[in-house]
C-alpha cells in the first residue's frame, strides 16, 4: 500500500535539522512537492518548525548556508512557497512544515516594467527576477518609501499576499517619467496611474526643488 503523502513527509528529515547538500535535498523535495507556480500557501497552516540559513540578500540573490543560489528554477521554486505572516517575518510554507528565512530588505526585485494606454487606461506591468508578471493597480498597489542614507526613494510593488518587490533602480528611473501632476486630497502631488489607482510618489513642490 502506497504510504499517505502526510506519512510520507513527517518521515523525512526536518528542513531545520538537515545541513549541506541533504537539507537542499530536503528543502527542494517540500517545495516541489507544493506544487507548480505560486502554492495556496495561505490556506496552509502548518506547525512552525524553527529557522532555516537561507537569506534573501537585498539585491534579490538568495543565499543557503551562506552560499549564493546560481541556480534559478531552484530559485524560482522556493520563491513560489513563500509567504510573510502578520509577525513581518517571511517564511517557506508547504502543507507539512513552516520554517523561517532571512529577508533583508525585500523578497522579490523588479527588473522590467511595460506601460500601456494613457490616463486612467494606462496600465504598469512589472517582471521580476523570479518571473512573476504583475499590473499594479488597486490590487497590487505602488508604494514608494524615502531612503534617509541617499535621500531617494524606493519604490514597492505588491506581488502577493504580503510579498513585495523593489522596483530596481533603473526601471525606478522609468517609472518615474510616467509621472505626473495629480491632486490628491487638495494637494498636487508627482504620481503615476495605473489600472485606475493613483499612487502618489512625492509632493509636487518637493520634487521641483530637488530638480533645481
């Protein structure tokens, strides 16, 4: 008789317990087993079984005992079993397990924007390093954050559940000529439109003076 799939992992070595090459082994066996493409991960709720030495670095690489992971279909495949809890931590969710990794800043980078029609058709479409394709707009809104150590922004792009991408800096400077002047709350801000949503980056009178 077949051994249940549940059986079958809780007789596996814990993510958490296996080091060097046998706990990738193990990590990929969970996660390919979630399935293909981004996993349900938010209808799971497994037991939390400690913290894995996995770290996404800030420029999108992912490290695994403090290697770099040159692979990118293990990437993508880790990646698609992600998910961040209301604690604000990020963790790799398969039907069985939840262990904890490292983010520095955040999961996924964007590094290609499209931008199609005008007005309030116009519509931003983002990739990011792990090939997920996302419309910003009211489901997957723009945020932009100041970064107080070089006095620019980061701009953000929800990609789902709570998992964010940082638009790379060289299509920030893209994205930023799709800017324009829009009231906001009886204010004129610099913003961008997308699929109908207004996402207002900065103060228009703000940004004259940086341009001067």
């Amino acid at each position: 008789m077949t051994e249940p799939y549940e059986h079958r992992e809780q007789s596996e070595q814990s993510l958490t317990s296996a080091t060097g090459a046998r706990g990738l082994e193990a990590l990929i066996s969970r996660a390919a087993r979630a399935g293909k493409g981004a996993a349900p991960v938010e209808r799971w709720n497994p037991d939390f079984c400690g913290d894995l030495d996995m770290e996404i670095k800030a420029d999108g690489t992912w490290f695994y005992l403090g290697t770099p992971i040159g692979r990118m279909p293990l990437v993508q495949l880790f990646s698609s079993v992600l998910r961040k809890d209301a604690d604000g931590r990020t963790y790799l969710v398969t039907p069985v397990e939840k262990v904890g990794i490292r983010v520095a800043d955040a999961p996924f980078t964007a590094v290609e924007m499209d931008v199609s029609g005008s007005g309030d058709e116009q519509i931003i479409t983002f990739r990011t390093n792990v090939g997920d394709v996302v419309e910003a707009g009211p489901e997957r809104p723009l945020r932009f954050v100041d970064e107080n150590e070089t006095g620019g922004l980061k701009p953000y792009v929800l990609v789902r559940g709570r998992l964010e991408a940082l638009v790379g800096r060289p299509v920030m400077y893209e994205l930023v000529e799709h800017g324009e002047e829009i009231e906001i709350d009886g204010k004129t801000m610099f913003a961008v439109r997308s699929k109908g949503a207004v996402f207002p980056i900065m103060p228009a009178d703000q940004l004259k003076r940086l341009s001067a």
